[in-house]
C-alpha cells in the first residue's frame, strides 16, 4: 500500500512542481517579472521548489566524446546484450585518424560491472569517462525492476552471478580476454562469478579490480551494515518490499522501491543535504550559475533511484550482510542448469587483483574490500595490490578529483601491467570504428556451465537448503 501512496503523492505534487518550474522562469533574468522588487529571491525560491518536487528519471550517460592522446574521439553509445534484468553497455570509439586508430586497437577490453544498488549505472559516469581514454569499456546497464514484466521471471543474487559471468565469456569470445572492475555493491558477485569459473576451469579474466565493497562486511561496521544486522531477515521481508502498483510494466512484482532507498540515503546524512539545498538557493540568489549547476548535476544523479527485485535484494541481506556466506565459505550458488556450486575464492590463480579503499568510506568501512586478499589465496603475493585513498570518501574512489588523480593512475597502471594482447586480424581497407576488427582466434563460448571443460577439476556438488521454485524465465538477447 506505500507504493500506492507514494505514486499518489508524487502524481498530486507534479503539477505544482510544473507550476513553480514556470514561475521561476517568470521571475527569471530576462523575463516578464524580472525587474520587480525581490525577483530574484522568488525566482531562485520557486526553482528550489520545482527540484525538490520534480520526478527524478533515469538520467544518460551523454559521454559524447574523450580525449585520446591529442585526438578528440567520438564516442557512441551500443547494447552489445540485452537480458531481461540488464543491458550490456558498450562505448563504442570512432576516429579517422589511422595512427589514433591503431591505439584504440590495441587497448585493453574492460568490463566495468556497476552496483545495482538503488542507483542507476550512469553514477559511474565519471569512472566511465575517465577510462574510455585508455580501454574499450563496456558497463552493465541494471534495469528499473518496475519497467520488467512478471513474465521475465524473478531476479535473485545468483541470477546476478550468472549474469556477470555470461557478459565475461562474451567479451572472451570478442577479444580473447578482459579486465573487470566492480564498484561498491557487485565486487561481492563478482568475486564469486570469478571463484565459479576458477573452479570449473574456465578462462579467467586478466585482473579484477574491487573498489570499495562489502567482501567481509564484519569490518567496521557502518551504518548500512548496521541496519542489516539489527534487523532480521523477517522484518525486511515484511516491511521493505512492495508490489509494483498499476501503470508500469512490471505491475505486480515485488520490489525493494528506490524511493525507500533513496530517503535511507538521505536519512544518513540530512544536514549535509538541507545544507546543500540552502546553497544552492544563495548560490542563485548571487548569481553563482557554475555552483548551481553543479548541484543540479549532482542531485540529477543522486535522486534518480530505481526498485531492485525483491528476491535479489532479500538474497543480498542475507547472503552478505547477515549470514557472511562468501568469508565463511558457505556461499552456494545455482547456476543456469540448476547446479549448486560451493564459491571458493582460493580457487582464483591466473587472476591479478587489485582492491581499492576511501580512507573516510562512510558505506563500505576500512577493511572490508581489503579482507579479498585473505580470501584468495591462491594468487601469488606478487599478483595483488591494495590502495587506500587518503582523504576519499565512498563516492571519491570512483568519481570526481581524487578518482582522477589519485585513484585512476593506480588502476591504469595495474591494469597494462597485467594485460597480454591479442593477436588481431589486419585489413587492408579503411576502418574507423576502434573494433570492427575481430580476433583471429575466437574463444568458443561456454554452454550451459553444467559441463566443465575436460581439463577441469570436477565440481563438487555440495548440498543447500531447499528453494522454491522459480518462474519460468523467457531469456532476450
């Protein structure tokens, strides 16, 4: 019933929010009322207004084009895969420029894996940005559970799971190989998709960069960990999941609502956010349109939240931050054929990882994307990296100055140490996209993962709880 209300109350608010838009434009500079008594505050009080009321959608990505070397490339947005809980985003590079060309060519393939957390993967915006001017770079796009019809079946921890290790295989078989990186909450699925693999004896990919997540959420708690352990599991199921109401696709589905997430975001740090709204109103009143401009840019991001599957977000509260499955070495996961398979970290071996941590991370607390390395034994010492950003908070280590200078080198660096190029095939005619040119030896990708490769050790099925059973899924793309 409070998604009910929640839409009733946003539907109620939206034409005041359209009214006091247009009246802030009234009182705007050059307009009708501009020159009366007090226009400005009125108009800079009417444009807080319309923000605070507005509907916050998913926002683009706009990446239009980045600096390579001293060439401007073009950048075009492409689903390379379309599942029905994700999209495979590509950020395709355009030059005619043969000596830009030939670099673009030979960089290395990155798979950025983005949280699906509440936020879209457009917060990643800057992390994208950054490393497009070194790496082909696909991002996993998570849909908004609302707009994806019962019918595509539910979504769970382990759908995810198999999800990042289907988009690995894909860019294996486009490339040879790839790097991944994972922000916040996936470095937890994605050191398992990487576990699995190792055991069945599939091809890993070069390095797995983690960067501020929950691997061992034991380690200085903060207040998201907190919450997940004073509550039981009984209570998020009955007081945090809802059903998508009437007039969106996904009518029917339970869902965890983002605008549940979205006031738990805001609840951790309310001063910081009416601070900031207050700025933003003086920063109008002076005419300070860079300042303003910025907080836009950056509430058009935080605002926008989107609902996350019920069974996914229940499966995350308990596996990660209730039970600690993955450091206790209990974490069973099913995978496409209906196997259970036991995550075994130790298993990693051909894999260098890099970990990455805020000093002042407030949501993934010191020590806990660092307690990786006692997981992974079996990756020589010399194969991983931990960094600690000085002075970075959780958002630091993946957007803005210090990703840039301080966080981005490291990882850059990692990286090229760790790559080995494939052998392209040559052509003789003009190109102008960075890879219509294909490896000459494609990797074939890997059926149903119930059969491991003839080299692999076998995989030991281990006994879990029993599950129900799940809608049948119809699988796009």
């Amino acid at each position: 019933m409070l998604y009910q209300l929640y839409e009733a109350q946003r539907s109620l608010m939206e034409p005041f929010s359209d009214f006091a838009q247009a009246a802030s434009k009234l009182y705007g500079p050059g307009a009708v009322w501009s020159q009366l008594p007090m226009a400005q505050r009125m108009a800079a009080g009417y444009d807080l207004l319309y923000r605070l009321g507005k509907d916050y959608e998913k926002p683009e990505f706009n990446i239009k084009s980045v600096k390579v070397g001293d060439a401007e490339v073009v950048i075009q947005e492409v689903i390379d895969l379309d599942k029905p809980f994700c999209q495979l985003r590509r950020f395709k590079r355009f030059t005619d420029d043969p000596d830009t060309l030939s670099v673009l060519k030979s960089q290395p393939v990155v798979l950025i894996v983005a949280p699906l957390s509440g936020h879209y993967a457009t917060l990643l915006r800057d992390t994208v940005r950054t490393m497009l001017q070194d790496h082909k770079v696909y991002i996993t796009d998570w849909k908004n559970a609302r707009l994806v019809p019962t019918t595509e079946g539910d979504f769970h921890l382990d759908d995810y799971i198999n999800y990042v290790q289907e988009f690995m295989r894909h860019l294996q078989a486009e490339y040879g190989n790839c790097h991944v990186v994972s922000v916040c909450q996936p470095t937890v699925p994605v050191l398992a998709a990487v576990s699995l693999m190792a055991t069945r004896g599939e091809t890993l990919p070069l390095t797995m960069t983690m960067m501020g997540g929950p691997i061992d959420a034991r380690k200085s708690p903060t207040a998201v960990n907190n919450l997940a352990t004073n509550k039981s599991f009984e209570w998020f199921e009955n007081n945090v999941i809802y059903r998508v109401p009437q007039g969106f696709p996904g009518e029917g589905r339970r869902v965890y609502p983002g605008f549940l997430q979205h006031t738990g975001f805001v609840a951790m740090n309310p001063d910081r956010h009416a601070t900031s709204h207050y700025d933003y109103f003086k920063d109008l009143m002076k005419g300070d349109d860079a300042s303003a401009e910025a907080h836009r840019k950056f509430y058009d991001e935080y605002n926008a939240v989107l609902d996350m599957d019920a069974d996914y977000y229940l499966d995350t509260i308990r596996t990660v931050f209730q039970d600690f499955n993955l450091v206790n070495g209990t974490w069973d996961v099913k995978n496409p054929a209906g196997q259970i398979e036991r995550v075994r970290p130790q298993d990693i071996r051909t894999t260098a990882m890099l970990t990455v941590e805020g000093e002042l991370d407030d949501i993934s607390g010191s020590g806990q994307t660092e307690a990786a390395h006692d997981l992974c034994t079996g990756i020589a010492a010399n194969q991983r990296e931990h960094y600690e950003v000085k002075g970075a908070g959780h958002y630091g280590i993946f957007s803005g100055r210090r990703w840039r200078d301080m966080v981005y080198p490291k990882v850059l660096k990692f990286i090229a140490l760790h790559d080995q190029p494939q052998k392209r095939a040559g052509s003789t005619t003009p190109i102008t996209a960075e890879d219509t040119v294909k490896p000459a030896r494609k990797q074939p990708v890997p059926k149903a993962v119930a059969a491991a490769p003839a080299a692999a050790k076998p995989v030991k099925a281990v006994a879990a709880k029993k599950q129900p059973a799940r809608k049948a899924r119809t699988t796009k793309g």
